[in-house]
C-alpha cells in the first residue's frame, strides 16, 4: 500500500509517500481501506513532534478517515467485511490502508460521501459539544467563535447557527469572515485589524453569552472581555502556537466560567453526553448540514495539504482522497 511516512520530526515538507506491506489487524482491530482522510491541526502538531501525545518517528501520519472495512483481525464479530465506516486515530490514516481499534469505527452518517465523512466527525463533534455540552449554548444567544473560517471554527459557526445561535464570527481577513457568514454568522470581525473586545460588545450591546476558542494566542483574552457579566468561555485549542495567560482577576470582575474542552476525554468520562452528540449531529446532517470541504489533494500531495494548513491558508477542511 502506498503510505504518507514522517522518518523524523520537522515541518510538513519532510514528509514522504512510501510503498509499504499491507498491515494485519491483530486482535480487537479492523483493517480499513481508507477512502478519503481529513487534516487536522494536531497531524502538523505531530509531525513536528510538538503534539501533546508523542508519536515516534518513523510514522505514517493522518488522524481522521473514511473508508470501508477490510478484513477482521482475531475475536472481531464486525462490522462485516464491506460496511462503510468513519473513525479517528493518533496516526495511520494517510495511507491506502489502516488497521484501527474496533471501538474506534463509528458509523459514516447517512447522506455523507467518503470525502465529507472523513472530514465530519473531529471538528463537527469538537464544536457541538463546546457550545452545547460544556459551554451550555442555548438558541438566541450570542457566541463568539475564534479561527472560525478555521476547521472547529467553521464547524462552530455552522453548529451554532443552526442551532439559533447568534454568532460572531472573528477572523484574520475579510475573505475568511465571508466563509463564516455564508455559514451563518451573523456578524464578522477582523482581529487583525480590528480591536475584537470593542467590537463584540459594540454587535451584541452587553457582550456574548459564549466564547469558543480553537486559537488561543493573545485573541483569547480579547475574546474573554468581550464577554457580557457571567458569560463562558470554552478554550479548545491553540492554533496561534501560544498558549494564553489569562489574568484571573477578568474572570473575578466578569463572574464568568472558563471551561476546558477535549475531545478524548469526553469520550472516555461522558459516552453518554457523546451520545446525545452524535444523535443530535445526525439530525443536523439529516437537515441538510455538511463540513466545507474547501480543497481535496491525491496522497502524493499530503506534504502540501499539510504545509497549507500549518500556513493558515485553508478554509474549512482539506481532504486526501486516495484514490484520486
Ligand atoms: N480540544 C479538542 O478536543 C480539539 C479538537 C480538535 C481540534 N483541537 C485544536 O483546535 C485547534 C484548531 O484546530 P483546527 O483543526 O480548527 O485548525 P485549522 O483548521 O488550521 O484552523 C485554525 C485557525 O486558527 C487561526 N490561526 C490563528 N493563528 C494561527 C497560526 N499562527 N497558525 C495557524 N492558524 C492560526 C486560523 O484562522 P485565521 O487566519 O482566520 O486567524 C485558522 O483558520 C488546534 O490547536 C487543534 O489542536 C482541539
């Protein structure tokens, strides 16, 4: 099979396709040809050895797929062998095949293709259950959502739209906030050029309900006092590469609730509210919802898709489609 590999930890640039054996899925795991698999932010955080959770080089790259099952390794009762089948891993996914943990397929939602299967799950979950599981979004509200022609950020914007949330969208540039509106923000700021707090509080009279934050940088302390008395911000992730300092006294004089959102552990101490998730991004996909899929690059171009992202010059998701 032909495979993305990273031989050693460096930007996106350094990455090879390489032909290597088929892998065998060993007990409790399922072979997957991957049809199509999505960038995320963390793949170009792992491939510079700079992710939280370390993967040792040499690895084949790629965190998010769609495809078809394969073959069963020992002790798996299913899916049967052809089922279609979306699911997240650390690394494996740039490749024609992966092997995966069984518990971690799920089900590709009816009416999405291999290519937005791939590019649904990661960011579309991140973002339902930052505004509704813990940052308690409810229709009506205002949201300030970060980096939101971004891959979460767009996901947000259109979540929380859809959900009657009234979003302002921030972003660098207004070719980036027109992709936001299209997905239903209400409202755009520039917070490159302009100051985000003041024009927040100037959209939304006392400031937003809710802050979702993916990018983090000096943008979220901005986003934490445009915030009305008692409203919550969620920090999700930090793209801008800097990790925010928050003085707490903002938080002491706005009586308001900061909270942190990770997808893993959610899974593991809240199935039940990943659930309810699921259930209710079924029904948004049922409505018509999909993941903006802005570009879809052969395998052979991974090193340029991710060097893309890494460059903040992608909107929405960038997808490698296997075949193509
Ligand atoms: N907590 C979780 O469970 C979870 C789940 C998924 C992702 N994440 C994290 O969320 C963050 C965003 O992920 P994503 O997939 O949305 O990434 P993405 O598609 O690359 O979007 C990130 C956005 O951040 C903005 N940004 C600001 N400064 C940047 C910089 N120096 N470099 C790159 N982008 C910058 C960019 O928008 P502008 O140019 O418009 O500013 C960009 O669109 C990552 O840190 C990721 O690890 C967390």
């Amino acid at each position: 099979m032909r495979a993305a590999r990273c031989t050693a930890y460096g930007p996106p640039e350094g990455l090879e396709v390489v032909t290597l054996d088929d892998p065998e899925p060993g007990p409790g795991e399922v072979l997957v040809d991957v049809h199509a698999a999505a960038v995320n932010f963390p793949d170009v955080l792992l491939v510079a050895g700079r992710y939280q959770v370390p993967a040792p080089p040499p690895f084949t790259p790629g965190s998010e797929f769609a495809g078809v099952v394969a073959a069963l390794g020992p002790g798996v009762a299913g899916p049967a062998v052809g089922t279609p089948v979306a699911g997240a891993v650390l690394t494996g996914a740039f490749a024609e095949k992966a092997v995966v943990p069984v518990e971690g397929l799920r089900a590709v939602p009816d009416g999405l293709d291999m290519v937005h299967a791939a590019a649904f799950h990661v960011t579309y979950a991140t973002a339902y259950h930052a505004l509704v599981t813990v940052g308690a979004g409810t229709a009506g509200e205002w949201v300030t959502v970060l980096g939101a022609a971004g891959g979460v950020g767009s996901a947000a914007v259109d979540v929380g739209s859809r959900l009657g949330m009234r979003v302002v969208a921030a972003a660098s540039g207004e070719e980036r906030l027109k992709v936001a509106r299209v997905l239903g923000a209400e409202a755009g700021v520039d917070y490159v050029r302009e100051d985000l707090k003041t024009r927040v509080r100037e959209l939304t009279g006392e400031g937003a309900h809710l802050a979702v934050d993916p990018v983090g940088g000096d943008h979220a302390e901005a986003a934490l006092r445009g915030l009305r008395r008692g409203g919550r911000f969620v920090t999700v992730g930090y793209a801008d590469g800097r990790v925010p300092r928050i003085p707490l006294n903002l938080v002491l004089l706005k009586d308001a609730v900061v909270r942190g959102f990770e997808i893993r552990m959610l899974r593991r101490y809240a199935p039940e509210a990943v659930a309810a998730g699921d259930e209710a991004l079924a029904r948004l996909v049922r409505d018509g919802m999909r993941p903006l899929v802005s570009r879809v690059h052969p395998l052979g171009e991974v090193a340029a898709a991710l060097s893309d992202v890494a460059g903040r010059r992608t909107t929405g998701k960038v997808v490698i489609e296997m075949g193509a």
